[in-house]
C-alpha cells in the first residue's frame, strides 16, 4: 500500500502519544504535529543524526550483550538458544538501506550487518508449510510479524551491528530486526525470541491501527 494511503495508521500514532504511552524521541527537527502531541511526561532530546526514537515501555530495554540470548523455536525440527556469539558465527550479510518511520521521517544510507532471517530459519529447521515469523521484543508489549515470503526476503536480517558499530541500545541492542521495504515499527527492536508459527498475528502497533503489511511503497512484485 502507497504511503500517502497511510493516515489511519499515522493518526493512530499520534493518538496512542496524545494518550499518553510512554515515549523518548530523538530528532533533528523537534517541530510540527508530531512533536506537539508528545506527552508532557515524555523526554525530547535532539541529536545531529536525524533519528527519533519511540519507546511504548516505561523505559528502554538495557539488555547485556555477554548474558543475551535469543530463543527460536515454535515450528521448528531444531529449536535453539543462541548467544550474540553464536549468531556472529552463523553467515554474516552486509548491507546499506534506508529507513523510513510512518510518521513521516527517514534516515537514509544506514549500514547495517548481521544475520539474514532465512539463513536463521535454515539453521534452526524452520517447516516449509509454517506461514509466519514472528519476534518478540524484551520491551513488552512490543512485537510483529512477518509472513514466511516476507521473512524470507534477501534483505531481511537480524541486526547486531549498525554503521561500523555495535548496535546501540536505542537502536535495539543487542539484536535487533531490520526489513528495508517496510516502515520502522515492523523492525522490531531489542529481539529477545522468534517464533515460527501458522500464520502470522497482530502486532502491537497493528493493535493501534497501523498496517498488518508495512509496505512503504508498493509491495514487491
């Protein structure tokens, strides 16, 4: 679905903000609708770097990278529990993509490296008849899914590091999903579990009127 079609799932954004959910923002441009719906009790700070960065929790996950694991499993021959150190030892992917957020900004030529979700599922034996993907944030209630296809899409990868750098916390440290063609609030931060599953299910901004697909423009053909 063509952004400009989106304005149900932007104005319920701002809505869930204007009622009050918890919320850090980072940007450039402080200004216009979205900055005036903020909460009082939300923290505004205003890097050079051009992101904004949104929190539905009390606070932001601060997850230990040495202690992390990320558990795999649902319909899987292999379910496992892997360290940060056991996904850097699976194939590394490189890549350079923008990021778009449905509000209407983006921040453009990241690089990102990590592990491609296909080569994940492959590794844990995912099903061939399951019909979703989905991941589960250490930042409760925040979760998403993904159709299989769309899961499986070369570009779609779990992130560690971004711009030469270990993920940062706001970004979803230490792991975190990245899926280019879609809007940022499919790329969950701060992934703590997948799940292989029948079919895919309502996320939580989903829950709050956004787009089951994230499209930013067209689907791929």
């Amino acid at each position: 679905m063509p952004a400009r079609d989106r304005l149900l799932g932007r104005g319920a954004f701002l809505g869930l903000l204007g009622a009050g959910a918890a919320g850090v923002f980072y940007g450039r441009d402080v200004t216009g609708a979205l900055s005036r719906a903020l909460p009082r009790a939300a923290t505004a700070l205003v890097p050079t770097s051009g992101w904004r960065i949104y929190t539905v929790a009390d606070s932001m996950p601060n997850l230990d990278p040495v202690t992390y694991r990320l558990r795999v499993g649902g319909m899987v021959a292999d379910p496992k529990t892997l360290s940060l150190d056991d996904l850097r030892a699976l194939p590394r992917t490189e890549q350079v993509s923008d990021f778009h957020c449905v509000t209407g900004w983006s921040v453009n030529d990241v690089h990102w490296a990590g592990v491609r979700v296909s080569d994940l599922l492959e590794h844990v034996g995912a099903d061939p008849s399951a019909g979703a993907v989905r991941f589960v944030s250490a930042e409760a209630p925040y979760e998403d899914s993904l159709t299989r296809d769309q899961a499986l899409l070369a570009d779609v990868l779990l992130a560690f590091e971004m711009d030469g750098a270990p993920l940062p916390r706001p970004h979803g440290a230490p792991v975190r999903l990245v899926i280019p063609e879609m809007y940022g609030y499919k790329n969950v931060k701060w992934v703590e579990r997948i799940e292989v599953e029948a079919k895919p299910r309502n996320g939580f901004w989903e829950d709050h009127g956004y787009d089951a697909d994230g499209w930013v423009d067209d689907a791929p053909a």
